[in-house]
C-alpha cells in the first residue's frame, strides 16, 4: 500500500464511501427488481384471467 501521509483519512475514508455508496445503489436496484417482478406477476395472472 503506497504511503499516503498525512491524506490517509480522507483517502481511505472516499474510498469505504465510495463502495459503501455502490452496495446501497446495488441493494435498490435488487429490491426495485424484486417489486417490479412481483407487479409484472401480478398483471400476468390478472391478464390470464382476462384471457381464459
């Protein structure tokens, strides 16, 4: 790890944000795939109902 001196905090501290702010944007993205998937379900069995 090459010494960064007295910027060590604000390095290493933009770093753990930066990939804490990346698991936060993947954790919404799989919670709004799963909301998306149960909605789609549910016009699919509302459609089917429609159809038959």
């Amino acid at each position: 790890m090459p010494d960064l001196g007295k910027y060590a905090f604000a390095v290493l501290g933009s770093y753990a944000a930066s990939v804490l702010l990346i698991l936060v944007l993947i954790a919404v993205s799989f919670w709004q795939r799963s909301r998306v998937k149960r909605a789609l379900a549910e016009v699919e069995a509302r459609q089917e109902k429609a159809d038959g």
